[in-house]
C-alpha cells in the first residue's frame, strides 16, 4: 500500500506541499541559515537581496555571505520554491546560470513539494544543494496497513522540516533531515 505522505510518482517528495504563507516559508529558510552561523568568521544572510550580473539584476530569496581561512569570501544564493509540483530541470538550470552571471560560489533550492529526478541530477552534476521543505509530520512514518498516520505526542516533532537531498552519480537518493535541533547537513554542505 502506498504511503499517502509520499507522491506516487517520485516517493522521495511529499504528495502535498506544506501549508504557509510565502513569507513564513522564506523567514523559516532563513532562520535555519542563520542557526548554522559559527563564530569568529563572518556571517550574514540576507533576506530579498539583489545582485547584478552581466545578464542584469537578479532578486534572491537569500543571499549567504561569509568567510572562510581567515578572510575568504564565499556567497551562496538561496532560492526558495513554492509549487503544487515537483521542481524542473529548467529551475535548477536558470539558478545555475543565475551563479555563473553573478559569479557567486554556491546555490541552494529549498523546495515545498520536491524535486525530479532530472533536477536532482542537475543539481548534483553542478553542486546545488536541494532541500524539501516540509511539515513536520512528514517525517513521522508507521509500517502497519489500517494505522494512523498521525504522529504521536511524545514524537515531539518540528512545525516545519527540511529533507536535504543528495542523488548520487550512482543514481541513488540519501537525504537528512534539517531543523533547529538538526542543522548539520546545511552546515555540512556550506563547508564542502
């Protein structure tokens, strides 16, 4: 019986996007970056920044500035999806292209209802981090035909989550999860 969280077409996405508004989805994105801020180096998110490229000027939902080895400066963007369906290939080439015109160092796509394969492979072939934005209880799963799938109360888990996913060259998927208690993998990557 297939698991009614999961969209039937690519198991790995949530079947329904997270419910809130723009603002709050971008200000939680945001919240987490922060969370992932180690002293002494430089560290700043920028919530709606605008960079100009040859090509023009882009507004990002976030812009990462910090710096590495005492002094090196690193700028990742941050783009944050609110569809009723999986990201495309074409998002994940446009914010590519977008980093190449503004030469910045990283991207990052948070996303509400996932990704294609082919976004993920794009991404992977490219260095984009890609990150499910979900509601909490999606994390929460039961193996048992007929059981509730709500998630109980000592489970105490997040309002909202993030599924950061990594599709191999291989062509497997492993993803980790990402909230207050589980910055890790963000700040993992931001690290790479």
């Amino acid at each position: 019986m297939p698991n009614p969280k999961r969209n039937p077409q690519s198991p790995w996405n949530p079947a329904y996007s997270a419910s809130l508004t723009p603002d709050e989805y971008e200000r939680q994105v945001i919240a987490w970056l922060r969370s992932i801020a180690r002293p002494p180096e430089d560290f700043e998110v920028t919530h709606l920044k605008h960079l100009r490229g040859t090509g023009g000027d882009y507004e990002f939902d976030a812009v990462v500035d910090f710096s590495i080895l005492q002094g090196a400066q690193v700028c990742v963007l941050v783009e944050c999806k609110r569809y009723s369906q999986p990201v495309e290939r074409e998002k994940m080439l446009s914010l590519w292209a977008k980093l190449q015109d503004v030469k910045a160092h990283k991207a990052i796509m948070f996303a509400t209802c996932g990704f294609q394969s082919g976004a993920l492979e794009f991404a992977a072939s490219h260095g984009i981090a890609t990150v499910t934005f979900v509601e909490g209880s999606f994390l929460y799963e039961t193996k048992g035909v007929g059981i509730d799938t709500a998630p109980p109360p000592w489970a105490r888990l997040p309002r909202y989550a993030g599924i950061f996913i990594c599709r191999t060259q291989e062509g497997t998927i492993h993803s980790g999860v990402v909230d207050w208690e589980h910055p890790e993998p963000l700040f993992d990557w931001l690290q790479s």
